[in-house]
C-alpha cells in the first residue's frame, strides 16, 4: 500500500487536477491510498464564512456564494452539464446553509470544524468522480468515518486504537481509496478538524495504520530545499534526510514537513517523500531513519518581525533561578512564542515573537524588578550545518545583536 497526499496547491485548477490523473494513472496497479485537501485557496474563504456568521452576517451569503461559484466553475470545465456531480454540490450547500440556520452552539471552534470541513469533503468527490470519468477504478472514504478523535475542535487529539480498526475495515486493497485530508469526527460524530498541517497529518496516520510502505506529499516545489526560495536564491534540493534532522529544522521554523506528521511514521519506519506535481517523475527528497542529510549544506530559516529584550537586574545580582523563572513565567503568561534565549552573569536575553500584541504589558510587569532594553522588529536567522561562509553570507551589511552557537547550529539575529 503506498498513501499519496496532494494538497490545495496541487489541486487548485482544473489543469491541476487534470495533472493528478496523469500522476494517479502511473500508480493504478498499485494499492492506493489518495488523500485530498481543500482546492486551492477554499480554507481561507470558508473561513471568510465562519467569520461572516460570527461578526457580520450581512456578508454572510455572498461569502458562501463565492466558495460555491469557484467549485462551479471547475465542475464546468471537468464534467457534462447533466452530470449528477452538480446536484450533489447543491446539497451540499444546502446542507451547510440548514447548518448555519439551525447551529444553537456558540462556540467558535466547534462551527468552524463543521463549516472549514465542506472544502476537503467537495474536493474529494470531485476527484473521486473525475477518475471514475476516465475509467480509474475507485472508492471514496469519509475520513470521519476512519479517523476517530476526542472533542477538541480544531485540533483533535486521535484515539489511535479506534482509528486503527475503522481504517482497516474501511480502506479497500483492490481499488483506489480516495479520502480527505484535515478532518476526522469524535464520538458524537461531529467533524473535527486536526490543526496545523493537518492533511499531512492524515496522510501519515492511514500510513500508520495500514502498515503502508511509503508515504508521498506531493508539492509545488523538487522536494524538501535548504532555504525558503521566498527569501533565499540557490537553494539547493536536499535528496535525503532523516526524521530527527527534520524534525529539528521544524523547531527551528522552517516551513518543512511538521513533526506530528512525522512521529507516526517514525514509529513505523515508513519512509516520507516529498515530491513534485509539476516534475512528478524526478526524485524529490526522502526522509527516513538515520541517513546522513544528502547533500550537506547550510540550510537557512528566517523569521522576522521578532523582539529582542535584554534583561538585567536593578542590584546587579546574578541571573539566576528566581529571576528567570519569573521572566518565564511572564512570557507564558503573555503567550510569547520564545526562539532564543541567552544569560550571562547579569544579563538575560529572550528573542519571541508577540502573536498576541501584548509587549507592553509585558514591559509594565517586568520593568519594576528589572532593566530593560528592547528592539523591536528584528530579523533572526537560523543556519543548520553552518560554516563561517554561510555566516559571513548572511552577515554581510546587518547589524548583529545577538549570535548564539551550538555544535551544528548558530542563531543570528539582526536589528533592521
């Protein structure tokens, strides 16, 4: 059994999806498990319309219409007019307006799963329905129905030993299994999305449980780079990674394949590749256990708009125990993401990001028992595997504030 993931990016036109036949059609033989997510930029505007129902319902329709009209369009172009697909989209519609009409919860997370959910849903028959059109044998699976989770909206926790028996039960060996990424249902049966990166997440977890032999994450890019092309130029395709090299560039921000994700097929040894749609027959990278990272080179992570404070103590007393744990204690309090942090004798610097806007009464709490200096809108820059050439690259003409290195790993940042 091998599981392929195609995520909105790789689904969001018709010639996207005309291109997943042309990449599905190479597998048939094999035992597929294909896993979809929304098409295209479909979460953000069904998010429009949880935001539209909660904070102004006189957009409420017209956002609903838009996410409808961008599917129409696309079935117009894939299907006969007389195509019973178009039916079933007007139920489900329909069903999403009864929702919103008889909904008496008002809890925010718990309408959001049930509304954010309808993109994976469509996505799936479309693309269930278009390989039936050009004679691909295949099943459409409910992902709720296989994925079981507690109640946590928006970022279910799975009940593995449940998920299990319903996926074996559920995923046919003989056909093409077409489900949705992103979403699984508690034991009410209400729809519970997974969070952040979740259809990767899915993907993994019908790997897990099927004991597959490899999972494919199929992108817009070669594979895993070594930068963001976003901000860096000459990256470089890495080939090969393992799990725990992965993993640690997540924590340090990359935009790479999230460590939940991961841990499943850990367990299991099943390798990941990251592949290309748009070159489907080069290599990618595969990430797997305990392969040396291939080839070795620099990789960068950027972050931006990061504060910088500098902590002291009024008496000149150390740094120590009880001043930290304060300052810790603040920052948690504060929801400040912390990326870095350093302490000398007398000194203790922290590098976060302020998700929340709440630097202020932050320095109010900290400023009675402290000093303190801050800079705003820093840039940090991590660099994995460094060397002093990569450093002086990324050096060049900045203005460093704080530089922290460990044995594979240094940590620059810059005022701006």
């Amino acid at each position: 059994m091998k599981v392929f993931k195609f995520g909105g990016a790789s689904i969001k036109d018709v010639p996207s999806i005309k291109n997943i036949l042309e990449i599905i059609s190479k597998y048939e033989k094999d035992n597929l498990v294909i896993v979809v997510s929304a098409m295209g930029k479909t979460t953000n505007a069904l998010e429009k319309v949880v935001d539209s129902y909660f904070n102004d319902k006189s957009q409420l329709q017209s956002s609903i219409s838009d996410v409808f009209n961008f599917h129409i369009n696309i079935l117009n172009s894939l299907f006969e007019k007389n195509h019973f697909i178009f039916s079933e989209l007007n139920t489900s519609f329909e069903k999403l307006g009864s929702f919103i009409k008889s909904n008496k919860s008002p809890s925010y997370s718990f309408v959001y799963d049930q509304v954010v959910s309808l993109g994976e849903l469509i996505s799936s028959k479309i693309i269930y329905e278009y390989l039936l059109k050009n004679n691909l044998d295949c099943s459409l699976i409910d992902a709720r129905n296989c994925i079981k989770t507690n109640s946590k909206y928006r970022g279910g926790k799975v009940q593995w030993d449940m998920t299990n028996k319903k996926i074996k039960e559920l995923i046919s060996d003989s056909k093409i299994n077409i489900t949705q990424g992103f979403i699984g249902s508690d034991s009410n049966n209400f729809t519970v999305t997974l969070g952040r990166e979740g259809s990767d997440y899915s993907a993994a977890i019908f790997a897990y449980s099927l004991n597959a032999e490899s999972l494919s994450i199929w992108k817009d890019v070669p594979g895993l780079l070594n930068a963001d092309p976003k901000f860096f130029s000459n990256t470089k395709l890495l080939n090969q990674i393992s799990y725990s090299e992965t993993i640690e560039l997540a924590f340090y921000g990359a935009s790479i394949i999230h460590p939940k994700t991961l841990q499943p097929l850990q367990k299991k040894e099943i390798p990941l590749f990251v592949k290309s749609f748009k070159n489907p027959l080069s290599n990618g990278t595969v990430i797997s256990k305990g392969v040396d990272i291939n080839p070795l080179v620099p990789c960068y992570i950027f972050k931006e708009n990061l504060i910088l404070l500098k902590i002291s103590s009024l008496d000149f007393s150390f740094m120590v125990e009880d001043n930290i744990s304060h300052i810790f204690k603040q920052l948690h309090d504060f929801k400040m993401k912390v990326d870095v942090i350093q302490n000398s004798a007398i000194t203790f610097s922290v590098c976060f990001f302020d998700k929340y806007n709440k630097i202020n009464e932050l320095i109010s709490n900290l400023e009675g028992k402290f000093k303190i200096q801050i800079h705003k809108n820093v840039s940090l820059f991590t660099i994995r595997h460094f060397d002093e050439k990569s450093i002086k690259k990324i050096s060049n003409k900045r203005k460093l504030l704080l530089e922290q290195r460990t044995e594979k790993t240094v940590k620059l940042i810059f005022s701006n």
